[in-house]
C-alpha cells in the first residue's frame, strides 16, 4: 500500500507539472505560407493482412492472399475505393531462408476513364467486366521476378467494379468469378474489392482493452459476454494468386515436411515512387525507382511488436533487415500490457521471449523452421498437406493440433489474434506447451491457466469463404450496408 | 495497418489507465507500481496512425484518453498533431494553441519525443517561426534520424530561411525515406522553384494519389496541383483541379478562393466574389481578402474593394496580435496600393534580414523600386530570381524595374517572360505589362 500512495502523490504531481507548463499564453494564428500535412495516412498502400497456405482444392499450389486498404465502408461513393495505379504491389517467396526474396509477383494497375465528362463511377448497370457503363475500371499486369528473370504472367487483366448495390451489380457473384484470371503454368490470379477476411473484437479491445468473454477478470470487472466482430461488414482490397508449388521452390520440387526447403518464406509490400528535387540527366521522372511504404507478412508485427519511432524505418527495410529490431520480439510490450491489466493471468515472463523471436523470426523446429537468419515471413511448409477445405481448419491452427494453420502459413481462417495473446502469455494449451518448455522459454511453464483460455470471443469471419480461389468472401454491399459510426473517426 | 494499429494502440493507450485504476483504487497487487511503469513505457511505444476519415471524431476520441488518463504522452503527442489537421479543415487558430499545449505536456512526460518536436516544429512554421522551426525539427532528428515528417519541416524552414541547396538535400533525403502527400509536395514545390513547372506537376499528381485516402491531405494536394496549372496560364486544368478537390471536400477554403481567382480572370466577377466571401467567411486570410479586394477593383467597384482592403489591414493586425510576423505579406499589399511605400520598405528590408527567401528579396526589390530606388532594387529582383522560377510575377517586377533604369529592351523582354508563362497572372499588373509590350 505504501507504494501505491507514493504512486498516487507522483501522479499528482505529474499532472501539476504538465497543467502548469501546458497553459501558456500563447493564441493561434492561421498560416498563409504553404504546408504540407505533418501526418498523412496512405491507406492504398497500407497492407493490412498477408495470408500464405496449401490450396486445398489444388494441393499441388499455394495460395498467397495479400490485402491493402483498411476498413473500407462499402457505402463508399461517390470516391469508392480502389488500387493506386502509381503504386507498385508485390507478394515476394523468399526459398533459402536468407530472408530475401527469390520470387516475386509484381501487380501495376491502371486505371481507364471512359466517360470524362462524369465523376460516376457506373452510368448504368455493370453486368459484365468490359460494360460500358463501367466507368472507371481497373486493369493489372502480372510479372514475375526472379535473380535472372522478368516474366509478363499477364497484361489487361481485369479487376471487378466494387459492389455498389443491386442497381450497379445486379449479379456481383458471376463479375467476382470473371475476375478470376487463368496465367500460364498453372497460375491463377484476382485483384479486387472483398469482404475483409480479418476479425477481432474491436468494440471491447477499445474499451480499455477489454476481451469480453474474460470480462471478471479484466481490472475494470464487468459481466462476460460474447465478442463482436468489429471488422465485420467492412471491406478491403485483396491481391490474391494461386501457384504451383514446384514454381516456388528453390529447386522447383516439391518436398517433404521434415525437408527444410519445403519451407517457404512469404511476404507481402507497396512501394511508391520515388522522386528527387535534382535528378540526373534532367530526367523528371524515375519510373524504375521504388520507395517501400509499407511491408507484411506476420499479423501484428507493425501493430504491436515495432514501436512508433521505428515504424518508417522498419516500412522502408527488408524483412533481411529484422535482426535490427529483435528486442521487441524477445521483450514484447503486449506480454507485459496482459500481465498489468489481467491480474488473474499468471503472469508470462516479460523478457527472454525466444519463443516469440521463433515463430515469428525464424520459424519453429520440427514445424517451419527456415535457419538462423531473423526475418519477419510468413513460414509455410508446403510438405505438411491442407488439413480440411476452406474455412473449416481449426481457428486456432497449431495451438489444437492442426498444422497446416498458423503459424505454420495462415489461413483465411486462422484466429491470429487469441493464437498470438495465448502465446504472448506462455498460454499454448497442451499440444505446444512441453515444445516451448523443452526449448526452455516461458519459465517452465508455457502451458498457463487461464491464459490458454484467452480470447476476444470472436471465432469466425462474419461472410463464410468461397470453397475456390480467391477463397475470399465477396464484398459487401453497399446498399445494404449496417455500419453507422460502428467505428466512430476511425 | 491503419486498424490493427489503431486497434492496438487503443489497447495500449488505456492501458496505463487501466493499470493504474487497478493500482491506486483497487489496490491490486498485481498492478502495482512496477506494473504501471511497464504498462505506461508499453503505452508510449505503441502508437495509431492519423485518422484517414473523421478528424474531429478522432480528436474526440484522443481527448477521452488524455482525460482518463493526463499522463498518457502518446496520446497527448496524437492529439497535439491532430489538432493542427483541424486548423487545416476548418481554419478555426483557437486550435493552434490546444496544439501547443498538448505537445508540451507530452514532452513534459516524454522528453525527446521526435514526433512531439516534430509537431511543436510544424506549429512554428505555423507562425512563421522559421529558425524556431528548424532547431525543433533538428532535435526531432536527432532523436530520431529516420522521422520522415521532421525531414520535411526541417526542409520547410530552410527553404524560407533562402537556403535552398539544403533544402533540397533534405526534401531528398525525405522523399527517398518516406514517399508520402507529404515528401511528393515538397519535391513539387522544389521543382517549381527551380523553373522546372512539368515535373512540379508530376510530382504533386503523386502527392494527390498518395493522399487518395485522407479528405483535407487530398483535397490540399490537389489545390496546389491546380495552382501550379493556374501559374502556368492553364485555367482550365486549374479550374478541374480546384472543382475535384470541391468534390473531394465540400466547401473547402482554399479550393473556394482558387477557384475565385480563376472565375476573377474569366471576368466572372459575380461568382468570384461570392467564392472569394465564402472563403472568407470560413478563414479569414489575408490573401483572401487582398485577392478579393483585386477583383472587386478589376471591375471598377472601387468603394468595395477599399472596404476589402480595410478588411486586410484588420486581419493583419490580429495577426500581429497573435505573434505572427507578417511584415512580408502586409509590405506587399502596400506596396501595390501604392501607400506607405517608406515604412512598406522599413518592413521588406525587416523581413528579408529575418529570411533571406527569394519571396522576401522580390518583395525587397518591389518595395525599392516603390520608393524610387531602381538600382539596389535591381540588384534583388536578379537575386529573387536566381533560382530560375518561372514566377511572372516576379519577371514583371523585374521589367518595371529595368523600365525605371531606362532598359526598354531588357523590360520587355521580362515583360514577355511573364506574360508567356501566364497572361492571367495579376488582375491588377498583368493589363500593366500587356500595355508595356504592345
């Protein structure tokens, strides 16, 4: 108690101090000179979710899911949303386990107007891809890039219009089926607007943290409940491409699961141009160069686990480059936000987490290790075959037993938010608990109660995927859309 | 990213207060002070994008996690940079302050902060504190070197402090760090100062694709996109621009006052009036009402535009007020109403002793000139245009002042100059130079 008084006069003491020295008195001006915003988001090159996992339907392929732009209301006209036609989207295999990319497929868009004397995005029904009425549609091109080699996959390939309402897309279903798009040697791919695959609890994580199904044990105690799927209704954009799996690996084989180059290394990034004041040559513009803005592959990496003086830092550097930021992964701040918030958890140990560092750096022994190299990948091991179709793996992938979900790849389905709070409190259940205690983390104990039980208490997506590529849920509507203000200013 | 982050981040924003709830009032051993240290280190080391959608929403919500919890420095840093975005959408300065305040609370918790310093820069650029400007944002950097947004302002303050080599180094180093609205504007505006108006138009197209998705950023970018069209002599490319950012954001101030000025120079002086009012009675600037106080003299409305003219010497006086230096931009407007022209020059040469910009030296050179002193007036219309702008403003100073030394061919030629690169550039000297070159 003595140092909870001691706590309460520094406090206060904080507070007079920052009251005093925050009421000066000085009085605003507007500015006439030019400003560029401080602080900008660049939410079409912001990649939100990558997803890597052995088709189930082509078990001979891998599926690569990429998504960018965030939370898109589908009512979103009349500017709706779509893929930036100067931004250069890419998914990257990395097969020998440096961390650097080995395969990558390059997607640019353009963007056609057909009718410049309008800013509607349809002038009438769009019930096919080429409709006239289609005013504003996208197309891509598809390359492939290796140490030796550019490939065009694919030139004009068309993107679905985003589903406006039953006006606009009277059968939405049949454009999103002819958006899918056949490459040579197997390869298919889609780019367009889709339900976003991600769910979490955002209403109660907002409310100081809250997880509602652990409500009593929260130190603001309230009732338990079930969770809400607060992404839920929400769209984005997703790049997605199915290739065969010998087109991948190092040695264009296929390999065993015990055969580290079964391994495969996915991530996914967006670049902009890059520009300069004083070019050489007198050149105005450097088309060949890129500036990365954003970069993916493990979910929450850039969320939770890179701090915010680092986050421009870590955007613009390769995944080769992450032994620079492993502290956070071995010391992660969210073990130690669980432990102050639970009381009731037994604590996790807040340092020492080379467990973490594993399954995001560098995968784990026995399941997707890539080798000593540091680099935040999605580790797939294309040996360890689909386990169930589409959405009916089990939520919680390896931590029940599953090991064709995460962290072994990720699946559409994969509940990555209670995996990753389960692991970051040494919860993993009793199937990875003794590995994680044999590779002597989690103080002896990587098997905790209750926080093996932890989760927001949403369990599924709210739009069930499709059974076949792009597997994705279509978009919502946004005739028939239900968010109003559900996420306030966000 | 924008979720997941906004999402944890709230996580991490209430979780000081949460534990420290938990330990001051529930006294729970578990979230004693130890806890509540790591939770508020973990706290600051998270942090949530800048709302892409609803500023004010999102400022509500920030000021809900300063008041559960005063201490919260990240939050505290948030809403100190938001409420400048407000002053961009809305042009209310009462949020200038609230800025501040909040910015120095959190480098009260947070010393070093690079973003808090960052955000503290850009408010003194705000005002036109140019060298505070740059010793701010250099501290920012050396906290942290790779902050792109106090690159910029770094950049800022060099280029109106006249040092453009190093401005340009910087908007460089920016742009190759960090593409944003942000670094392809800044790219752009070099571009334009150094004559090169084409690839000035490349780069702020980028600036508007990589605003696509922020309301007032975009809307911004594409006002400047517009200008550039508008100082080059395209209306109707301006004119496009200007309406798309109306789209973009309904009844935005800049786009309103640009657009006035290019239905001032189709002589639709009506609907350039009512824009240039409207822009007005949103945010009261100077050049809003100095632009509206041309138009309405333009058209012969003399007692009108006098009153429009008292309304810039009121604005400028709140400025002066409120700790602005405006001696640059009240020398102008005398200058070209043709009064003061001592005490106009008194202020140029002020202006251009705190910032030696090629805006203050052509506004030096004018204010010579003004007085009668063509020689040293020359000298700094050669200096303001050292760079190569395409500026026709600043050629047709340049020909008056070659035609006060008795240079017909020289005058003319700068004549010509401006007039090429816009025949619209002043509703007032551009019917001068038309006159000077028939």
């Amino acid at each position: 108690m003595r140092y909870i008084a001691l706590f309460g006069a520094l406090l206060t003491a904080v507070l007079a101090a920052a009251l005093v020295r925050g009421a000066g008195p000085e009085k605003g001006v507007a500015s006439s000179h030019r400003e560029a915003p401080v602080i900008s988001e660049d939410p079409t090159a912001d990649n939100t979710d990558v997803y890597a996992f052995v088709s189930p339907d082509r078990p001979d392929t891998v599926t690569i899911v990429a998504n960018y732009i965030p939370l898109e209301e589908p009512a979103g006209g009349p500017n709706f949303n779509q893929f930036a036609d100067d931004v250069l989207y890419e998914l990257k295999v990395d097969n020998n386990g440096d961390g650097r990319e080995d395969v990558s497929y390059q997607f640019v868009f353009t963007t056609q107007t057909r009718n410049g004397d309008t800013f509607l995005y349809n002038t009438g029904p769009i019930t096919s891809l080429g409709d006239p009425d289609f005013n504003r549609p996208q197309s891509y091109k598809v390359t492939r890039v290796t140490r030796d080699q550019t490939t065009v996959l694919g030139r004009n390939l068309k993107s679905p219009p985003v589903n406006i309402g039953p006006r606009s897309n009277p059968d939405y279903g049949s454009l999103m089926r002819a958006a899918v798009q056949q490459l040579p040697g197997g390869i298919k791919a889609f780019a367009g607007q889709a339900d976003d695959p991600f769910y979490v609890d955002l209403g109660s994580v907002f409310d100081l943290a809250g997880l509602r199904p652990f409500n009593p044990a929260h130190v603001i105690p309230l009732a338990a409940d079930d969770g809400v799927d607060g992404v839920g209704g929400y769209n984005t954009h997703t790049i997605a491409l199915q290739v065969p799996i010998k087109q991948l690996t190092r040695d264009g084989k296929l390999h065993d699961a015990d055969d580290r180059e079964a391994v495969l290394g996915v991530y996914a990034t967006a670049s902009r141009q890059k520009v300069q004041v004083i070019d050489s040559n007198g050149r105005r513009r450097d088309s060949g160069d890129w500036v990365q803005v954003s970069r993916l592959a493990e979910p929450l990496i850039n969320e939770v686990v890179i701090p915010l003086r680092k986050k421009d830092r870590w955007n613009a550097s390769d995944p080769s480059d992450d032994a620079d930021f492993v502290q956070h992964y071995t010391s992660p701040e969210l073990t130690r936000l669980a432990n102050a918030l639970y009381p009731a958890l037994d604590n996790a140990p807040e340092n020492g987490r080379g467990d973490i560092a594993a399954i995001l750096l560098t995968g784990v022994p026995g399941l997707n290790f890539t080798g000593p190299t540091k680099a935040d990948l999605i580790r797939l091991n294309t040996g360890i075959p689909p386990s169930a179709p589409v959405g009916e793996g089990d939520r919680l992938g390896v931590l029940s037993g599953d090991f064709a979900g995460f962290p072994n790849g990720r699946r559409l389905e994969d509940d990555v938010t209670d995996i990753e709070l389960r692991a970051l409190t040494c919860g993993y259940g009793p199937t990875v608990g003794p590995l994680i205690e044999s590779l002597g983390f989690c103080a002896g104990n990587a098997n905790r109660s209750p926080n093996n039980q932890l989760g927001d208490g949403v369990d599924t997506n709210d739009r069930p995927f499709q059974k076949t590529f792009p597997y994705v849920a279509a978009p919502h509507q946004g005739y028939d859309h239900a968010h109003h203000g559900l996420m306030g200013g966000l | 990213m924008i979720r997941r982050r906004h999402l944890f981040l709230a996580v991490a924003g209430v979780a000081a207060t949460a534990a420290l709830l938990g330990g001051v009032l529930a006294g729970n051993p578990a979230a004693g002070p130890a806890a509540d240290v790591n939770a508020a280190s973990a706290a600051s080391t998270l942090t949530q994008g800048f709302s892409p959608g609803d500023t004010a929403a999102y400022v509500a919500q920030l000021e809900r996690r300063v008041a559960e919890d005063p201490r919260d420095a990240e939050a505290l840093t948030l809403l100190g940079l938001a409420y400048q975005q407000r002053v961009r959408e809305t042009g209310d300065p009462s949020f200038y302050p609230r800025s501040a305040a909040a910015l120095r609370r959190s480098l009260a918790l947070a010393p070093d902060d690079d973003l808090a310093l960052t955000g503290l820069a850009a408010l003194a650029a705000s005002r036109h504190r140019f060298r505070d400007a740059g010793r701010l944002a250099r501290r920012a950097l050396a906290a942290n070197p790779y902050s792109a947004s106090a690159l910029g302002t770094l950049g800022d303050a060099k280029i109106e402090t006249g040092d453009y080599e190093g401005a340009f180094a910087t908007f460089d180093r920016m742009a190759a760090l960090k593409p944003t609205v942000g670094s392809y504007a800044r790219v752009s505006y070099a571009r334009e100062l150094l004559g090169r108006t084409e690839g000035a138009i490349e780069a702020m197209k980028l600036a508007v694709s990589a605003a696509a998705g922020s309301t007032e950023p975009a809307a911004w970018a594409l006002v400047e996109l517009g200008n550039l069209y508008y100082n080059s002599g395209r209306l109707r490319p301006a004119e496009r621009a200007y309406r798309e950012a109306l789209a973009r954001f309904r009844d935005y101030h800049r786009a309103q006052a640009a657009l006035a000025r290019v239905e001032a120079a189709n002589g639709r002086v009506g609907e350039a009036v009512a824009l240039y009012r409207r822009a007005l009675e949103a945010v009261p600037l100077p050049e809003y009402a100095a632009g509206l106080g041309e138009t309405l003299a333009a058209a012969g409305r003399k007692e009108e535009a006098e009153e429009a003219f008292e309304l810039v010497d009121v604005i400028q006086r709140l400025f002066e007020a409120n700790g602005a230096r405006t001696e640059l931009e009240t020398a102008l407007v005398d200058l070209d109403r043709g009064r003061k022209l001592a005490d106009a020059l008194a202020r140029a040469r002020e202006a251009y002793a705190a910032r030696r910009s090629i805006e203050a030296e052509d506004v030096l050179a004018w204010a010579l000139y003004r007085n009668g002193r063509c020689e040293e007036a020359r000298i700094h219309s050669i200096g303001a245009l050292r760079l190569g702008t395409r500026d026709a403003l600043k050629l047709f100073h340049r020909g008056m002042i070659e035609r006060c030394l008795g240079h017909g061919p020289a005058a003319r030629e700068a004549f010509r100059a401006a007039l090429t690169i816009s025949p619209h550039f002043s509703l007032r000297w551009a019917p001068v130079a038309k006159e000077a070159v028939r």
